[in-house]
C-alpha cells in the first residue's frame, strides 16, 4: 500500500510539471523570441518607417508603454489602454481617447492607428527599433531617447506654460513671459512675470531642492501677473524639495497639488 501511493504520488508530480508547460502565454508575459512588458515598461517609440501608411504631414506616430498601459499619438488626440503580449502579439481590448477637435484627415490618422493597435499585430524589439506589423500594415519605430532625446534641466530657460492647480490646468495668456533657469554652478534664477529671484538650488534624480530664493517685491500688476506669482510662491518656495519631470521639450515642477508647466526656450 506504501509503496503504490508512492507511485501514485509521483505520477501526480509528472502530470502537474507537464500540465504546466502545455498552456498558452498566460498573462502574455512574453512573446517567443522574449519580449515582454518589462522590456517596454518606461519607453516610448517613434514611428520612423512605415509601410503601407501615408502619414499626414507634419505629424509623428508615437506609441509609450507605462506599467501596463499603452499610450499611441498620431497629431490629434491621446489614446490609451491596458495592454498585454501574448504569444508575440500586442493585446490591447479597448481604448480610450481625448476629443480635441482636428480636421478630418488628422481624425482618419488616429483612427487609423487605434484600429491598427487593436488588430494585435506582432511585436519584435532589438535594442532601440520596435516593430509592430499586421500582416499589411508595418511600422518600426525607434526609441524617444535616441531620436528626440530630454532637453536637459540645467543650461536651459524655461518659459511658463500653464499653471497647475489640483485637477485644473490653466495656460497662461500668449505674450506673457515668466521663466525658471538653472546654471552648472546650482544657481536658480525665475522671473514670475512680477518679480526676480534667485537662490541655490541642488538637481537631483526627478526632485529640487531649493535653497534660500531671495526674491525682489514689486507689486504685481494685473490678474494674470497675481496668479503666476502665487503659483511660484508655492512650489518654488525657499527650503522646500519638489519633484520634476523633463518630456522632451517640457518640464513640471510640481508639489502634491500644485505645479508649473514650463516649455524650453527655442
């Protein structure tokens, strides 16, 4: 008897380690030659070869991949979902999207790529160059990184582009000219659109840490000039740590609830 549930035992064990090799993808891990969403998570991708696509002019394709999450632009609107591989495709069930209004042939394009997004085309990385094909349909893309790489913090002007409060995003009027500005020496200098400050400051990996900012008192004028100096007093305040973002050209300074959207100077 101890010795046929022995062999019973171990039959159970085989079964179970063969069982485990014969199913599919699962939560699509990884595709057959190993890519899988920890080799895209943080990137993002732009088109620079497409087949069977003409692309409106002045517009670039681009497709990031965040934790999960799968965010394509086309010229137009944002669109986005979870997503998966399975077996070497790209699995994505739904999208969402803005509603930015463009014209017609803008629209087509987004359609064009949520539509090619969805039809869970193969998937291939080597290095740098994404490959994403339906069957009719193909576009290689390179990293964001080597192609339009971050515009660096230090040695930059950064002009205001919109205010952050809470949930609120309000841009600032065109015109009017406020700006950060970070030296090699770890000196910030910003003008609020009222008033000059400077003061040290150290760069570290995604935070700011403000020293002493001595700040000119002129009186603001206008309510335009009141809300951006609010809105630098309290994220840029002296003694205080922020965070920082850098997207290519765009920078976000921003606090728990409150930042500043900048734009590099051309």
């Amino acid at each position: 008897m101890i010795v046929r549930l022995a062999l019973i035992a171990v039959l159970i064990a085989v079964l179970s380690v063969g069982l485990g090799g014969c199913g599919g993808s699962g939560d699509g891990a990884t595709g057959p030659d190993g890519v899988g969403p920890s080799d895209l998570d943080g990137r993002t991708f732009v088109a620079t070869t497409l087949t069977n696509v003409d692309p409106v002019a002045g517009t670039t394709i681009s497709i990031s991949f965040d934790d999960g999450d799968l965010g394509v632009e086309a010229g137009c609107n944002r669109q986005g979902g979870r997503y998966s591989i399975d077996d070497g495709l790209l699995v994505v069930e739904d999208l969402f999207t803005t509603e930015i209004g463009c014209d017609p042939a803008l629209h087509a394009q987004d359609q064009l790529l949520a539509d090619f997004v969805m039809s869970r085309p193969t998937v291939r990385l080597a290095g740098d160059m994404l490959t994403l094909s339906d069957g009719t349909v193909t576009i290689e893309a390179t990293d964001r990184a080597v192609v339009d790489p971050d515009v660096p913090i230090v040695g930059t002007r950064w002009v205001l582009d919109s205010i952050i409060d809470g949930e609120a995003v309000s841009s600032v009027p065109g015109g009017f000219e406020a700006f950060v500005e970070i030296d090699d020496d770890g000196n910030l200098s910003l003008f609020d659109g009222c008033n000059a400050g400077s003061g040290p400051v150290e760069v570290g990996d995604g935070e700011l840490r403000l020293g002493a900012v001595a700040s000119t008192r002129m009186a603001c004028e206008g309510e335009t000039e009141q809300l951006v100096s609010d809105a630098f007093g309290r994220v840029l305040a002296s003694g205080t740590a922020v965070g920082f973002d850098i997207d290519v050209d765009r920078l976000t300074i921003s606090t728990d609830d409150h930042g500043l959207v900048f734009r590099a100077a051309g």
